[in-house]
C-alpha cells in the first residue's frame, strides 16, 4: 500500500540557465535540419560558458553538399537563442559570444543500425529504457509538484520578456514542496525560488515583492497559506548568472524534463536527438499511452516502461504499473497498449508526427503536461487513443 500522506518536493529551471542555454541551441539545430529533411539525423551537444558556446555531434543529411551549407547557419541559429533568452551580459552576450560548432557528420556504422534495409524494419537509434506517467493530480495529469514549479518560472519569464518585471535576469530555480494528504496535494509547504536580477542593491525582500504576486497567480487557491515558507534569492545577490556564472550542458535536466522525480526515468536525455533516438522518442510515446490510459480511466495513476535494442524494431518488452489503482490488470493494459499504437521507431514517428521542427519549443519548462498545439507541437500530450484504449479492454 502506497503512502497516502507526506511531503514531496519537485525543482524546475528556467530558459536562462546554462543547461537550458545548451538544450536550446541544440534543440533548434535539430529543427533547422528536421526543416531541411524530416529524416535528417541529428545527435547535437552544446556546451556553454563564460563568453563562449562550443557545438559538437553528429549530423546527416542525404544531401552531403546541403550538409555543409547547413552547418554553416548553426552560429546563427545559436545567437539567435541566446538572444531571445534575454542574454547580453558582458560576458555573456549574443552578438559578442564565441560559438565554435564541431559538427560532423553520422558514424555509417550506427547509421547502419538504424536504416531500413533488405525488408528490414528500421531498427532503434540506440539500446535503452523509456519511462512514461501520468497522474491525476493536475488538469494536464501531471505531478503537481514538478507541473507548478515549471508554470512559476515560465509565468516569472513572460512578465520578464514583456517589460513588467524588467529587473528580473533569464537565470532562475524554482522548488516546491508539496503536503499530499489522502493521496492528493493539498498545500504547498516551502517555495524556493531563486532568480537573477540586475542590481546589486537589490534584497533578497526586493525580490520577492516582484515575484510573489506571479507565484500566487500560479498556484491553486488556498495551497499558500500561513505555514508556508518563502526563501527567495536565499544566498543574496544573484546578478552574475547564466553561462556566465556556470557552465551549462546539453541534457543535464532529465528529471526537469520529466517528472520532477515522482516517476523513474530511464537515463537518456532529450534535447538535440533527432527522433529515430528512442531515448526520446519512445519517452514521449510512452507518456503518451500513461496519459492516455488515465485519461480513458482505467486508472488514476500509471507508469510504463519500454526498453529497445540497437537496430531492432519491436519494443522488447511493455511494462505497466497502476500503482493499484487500475480497474483492469496491468497485464492486460500492457496488451491492449501494444494493440492500439505501432511502437517501432517509425510507428513512433508516424503517428506522433514527430519528424518536424517541433522540438525547440520543447527546450525549458518540461516536455510533458504541455498543451498539443495545431502544428503538431507536444502531439503526445493528447487523449485521442482513449475509445481506442476503452475498446482494446
């Protein structure tokens, strides 16, 4: 029997710290080559520090003369992120800011791994486990924790970008903990929010008369209460920040990413891999069916696992757990998931529309509990293989 009563605490970071800087550029290399050919193949890395951005990988295109055009926009692409950010520090600036791009193109040994060939379906980019969930806590059946921690900091960038708080910097931590009682959040406890600012006679209270208005506009009704406890800007002066203040990493958020912790996750990052990278593109179909099964019902909180091999198409095993909630065996969830959706890499891609530049918009404030949007954006937050799921069982 899980525990019905306790604290849980979930991080989330902003667009403007340094691993995010790095997810970013990485994530819009992948989209300038998905724009090119929606079967590039992209493996990008981004590495940030003071006054310089270094990008390394492996690219592909059919086209190897486009190959080399193509690299030659990546300085471009990286600037343009690091200015949309809100970066133009001295020492971290983005006209200013050195940006060597290492690119190259796709080892013809893990190509063949991947491609499609002699019958053959197309094998997996890689070996791995993939983890999806989904819970009903949120409208968007996420983990509250993690799902308000991103909301507050997205909110805080918003009111930044648009002049109303122009004394906020792009570098900022959220951290919430939440009481559950019954299973069910109920209050936040402790709310940690630590964010760049631009003076340096400006006090950890200064800080929080800015930003407390936007975190009671995120948070539910009554979840702020007296017993709350605030620690804003905690350590005091926080205007050095970004790459700046620390090197940042492509793919160094994962539980960010995820699930804030309160799901496991199966150690491959997201950001720059194109979707033939199961670690990515299977962690979205497996929240997609997570979500799918909670939304059609059959339980009210649901963790699936997919694992792959190198060059083979079948998923080698699906796994579900309910957590006891299930109104059906998970076994028979497990089923009934392989039944309803193709989950080879290229079933993936098709039917989540995944090879288009839809991946940048992916870089902060998490790749799951986002809204689908007409494009094809976060495909696999929708609910539309509910009838599908109900039928199967």
């Amino acid at each position: 029997m899980s525990r019905q009563n306790y604290l849980f605490t979930s991080e989330s970071v902003s667009e403007g710290h340094p691993d995010k800087v790095c997810d970013r550029i990485s994530d819009a290399v992948l989209d300038a080559f998905l724009t090119e050919q929606p079967e590039a193949r992209v493996a990008c890395e981004t590495f940030a520090t003071t006054n310089h951005v270094v990008i390394g990988g492996e690219v592909g295109l059919t086209d190897k003369a486009r190959l080399s055009e193509m690299k030659e926009q990546v300085e471009r692409i990286a600037r343009d992120c690091i200015r949309d950010i809100g970066y133009e520090q001295e020492k971290f600036h983005w006209k200013t800011c050195q940006v060597t791009n290492l690119l190259h193109e796709q080892s013809a040994h893990i190509a063949q791994g991947v491609d499609a060939a002699d019958n053959k379906d197309e094998g997996a980019g890689d070996q791995g486990i993939m983890f999806g969930y989904a819970v009903r806590e949120t409208p968007e059946l996420m983990p509250a924790p993690i799902q308000y921690a991103h909301a507050i900091l997205r909110r805080l960038a918003e009111a930044r970008k648009a002049g109303d708080a122009p004394t906020l910097g792009p570098d900022a931590k959220s951290q919430l903990s939440i009481r559950y009682e019954d299973g069910k959040p109920v209050e936040v406890t402790s709310i940690v929010l630590s964010t760049q600012h631009a003076h340096e006679s400006q006090t950890s209270d200064d800080i929080r008369e800015i930003v407390e208005p936007y975190i009671r506009e995120i948070l539910p009704e009554g979840w702020i209460n007296d017993n709350t406890e605030w620690h804003v800007n905690p350590t005091g002066t926080f205007v050095i920040g970004g790459p700046d203040g620390d090197a940042g990493l492509t793919g160094r958020k994962i539980i960010v990413d995820t699930y804030g912790g309160a799901a496991p996750h199966g150690g491959g990052a997201f950001s720059g891999k194109d979707p033939t990278k199961v670690d990515r593109s299977a962690a979205y179909a497996a929240r997609y069916l997570a979500k799918n099964v909670v939304a059609a019902g059959v339980a009210d909180r649901c963790t699936l696992q997919l694992s792959y091999a190198i060059g083979v198409a079948r998923p080698l095993s699906i796994y579900v757990d309910t957590h006891g909630t299930g109104q059906v065996p998970d076994s028979e969830i497990e089923r009934a998931v392989a039944e309803i959706m193709d989950l080879t890499p290229r079933g993936i891609r098709t039917h989540l529309g995944l090879n288009r530049p839809i991946y940048q918009r992916t870089a902060a404030y998490g790749h799951f509990g986002r809204t689908p949007e007409d494009d094809g954006g976060f495909s696999w937050e929708r609910t539309d293989l509910v009838d599908a799921l109900k039928a199967a069982l």
